[in-house]
C-alpha cells in the first residue's frame, strides 16, 4: 500500500512538473504570452505539495526546473529560475502547512526580492554591465528624445512656455539616469507583484480542487510586520549618508530601497483608509464628498497613504490583535 501511494505520488509530481516546465516554456519562447505564464506557471508545483506532500513538491520543482534547462536556452532558463523557483518553494512548503496570508506573503515577498536582486546581478555580472555603463546608455538616448520632441512639435509648447533646449535637455536625462538607477528595485517591485498575484491564483485553484487553505483576512485587516519598518531605516540611512559624504553607491542603495517599499507602504496606508473608512459612522454622501476629495488630491493623497502605511505597523492605529 506504502509503495502504491508513493509510486502515485511520483506519477503526479512528474504530471505536475511537466505542467509547470510547459508553462513556463510558454512564457519563455512566447514573450507576450509571459505576462500570463509567469502568474501560473508555479501552481501546479504547489498544488501537488498540498496533495501530496512538500517532498513531492520540492521533487516537482526540481523535475521542472531540468525540463526548463534542457528545453529552453540554458541561461535565460537559469536566470528564470532563480528569480522564481525560490518563491514556488516556500509557497509549496507554506501552504502543505495551511499557514495564514501574512506568513506566505511575507516570507514570499522576501524570498522573491533576494532571488529578484541575485538574478539581477548574475545578469549584469554575465553581461559585463554596471549602473554606471547603464546610466551612459540613457545618456545617449536623450538627443533621440529630444529630436521625437521636436517632430511631434512638444519642443515648440515646452519653449513658448519659457523653457530653454538645455533645460528640457537636462530633465530628460536627469529622468533617464534615475530611471537606469532603480532598475533593481523596479525588478523587486515586479517580483513582489508576481508573488501576490500567483498566491492569490494558486489559493483560487486550491479552493475549486476542494482543497483546505487558511482563512483569508479581509483587506481591512491587513497589516505588515512592525520589523518590515527596519528595510525603511536602513534604506533612509543610505540614502542620507551617501548625499552626506556623495557616496554614489550607497545613495543608488538607499533610492533602490525606498522605491521598493513604496508599493508596500501604500497597500499598507490604503489598508488602514478602508479600515476607518467602514468604521465611521457618517452620512454616505460625507463619504462620497471625501473620496471626491482625495481623487482630486492625488499627491497629498499618496503622500498620507505611505506616511500611514510606514507608521501604522508600529503604533497599531487599528489596535488589531489586541482584546478589547
């Protein structure tokens, strides 16, 4: 009998992870078609550690990623990998453990941020690139800006309304060298959001395979660890010593790492929004009245939301978790 249940959980681990391999090898030679794949290409491998166990998942996981290997372009399915196998581990052996939301969420958030930032620097090590060569190579992109500019006529509207050529010249650069310095937090941002989207897909999958899965809170509730305020510390601290001393490096550091808690932080805040939204008891046009407000406020909107987001793990405004 033991031998029949583990020869059927080897059978359905390999279906699995011939599922996931297929899947991902979708999204790799098929690059549109990634924006999809790369949501569920992982759910297989954690709904066969559900059913069968987290043995069986690490096993489909392993299974996938020598599919993808052989399949694929060795590199570019190494790089895929570690930015991504990572997170399908630590949902697999999560959810096999029925663990609550903020558990998988956060520990796959953070595991898919170290693997984002390693494939990211195995990529620019392969390559032979630095920020800096990066930063040059937009550099050189604003001449060809400034002259679409100037054919589509926004150059003409830009200087009647007393802006100088040299002047648009240099914010277009300034943008461009900006926008090349947080190109790693912009890929920790798309790996956070790839986590939260495939935990709510797999959870979505696991719910119609009559399958237990932990309660969801509702988003109200929702609240960070107050330690996930220490990231914000540290990224303000470079951020102020490299402008201080004009260490470059430890103020692409800190910009990297204020950018990356940004999205975190506003979830954070609208979180807390909705919470005192429902709670009040005022008239609904009141409510209609605010809303209309903070639409047309948007700056001092997100503004609030990400203060809010960043203080409320540690004074707790909601005073969730405590009897009252």
């Amino acid at each position: 009998m033991d031998n029949q249940m583990k020869l059927n959980n080897y059978i359905e681990g390999a279906l699995m992870a011939a599922l996931a391999a297929m899947l991902a090898l979708i999204g790799l030679y098929i690059t549109p078609l990634q924006v999809v794949t790369v949501f569920v290409w992982l759910v297989p491998i954690v709904v066969v550690s559900v059913r069968r166990g987290f043995y069986t998942g690490v096993l489909a996981m392993i299974t996938a990623a020598i599919l993808l290997i052989i399949l694929a372009t060795p590199w570019r399915a190494f790089i895929y990998l570690v930015q991504f196998a990572g997170l399908g581990i630590v949902f697999s052996y999560y959810f096999s453990k029925r663990a609550d939301f903020s558990k998988i969420i956060m520990m796959g958030t953070i595991v898919v941020a170290i693997s984002t930032v390693i494939s990211f620097l195995l990529s620019f090590l392969v390559l032979g690139l630095s920020i800096s060569e990066l930063s040059a190579a937009f550099e050189e992109t604003t001449e060809s800006v400034l002259l679409m500019y100037e054919r589509m006529g926004v150059l003409d509207r830009l200087q009647e309304q007393g802006l100088t050529r040299e002047e648009i010249s240099n914010t277009v650069m300034n943008l461009s060298i900006m926008v090349a310095r947080l190109i790693p937090a912009t890929m920790v941002i798309y790996g956070m959001m790839v986590a939260f989207v495939t935990y709510f897909i797999t959870r979505k999958t696991l719910q119609k395979l009559k399958l237990q899965v932990s309660e969801l809170p509702m988003f109200r509730h929702w609240q960070i660890p107050w330690y996930f305020v220490w990231g914000v510390i540290v990224g303000l601290a470079f951020l102020l010593y490299g402008d201080f001393t004009d260490w470059e490096i430890g103020k692409i550091i800190g910009m990297n790492i204020m950018y990356m808690y940004s999205p975190i932080l506003f979830i954070q805040g609208l979180s807390v929004f909705v919470f005192y939204y429902h709670k009040w008891k005022i008239h609904i046009l009141l409510k209609v009245l605010l809303l209309g407000i903070i639409v047309l406020n948007i700056p001092l909107t997100l503004m609030v939301l990400l203060i809010t987001g960043l203080f409320d793990p540690l004074f707790n405004y909601r005073r969730l978790g405590i009897k009252q």
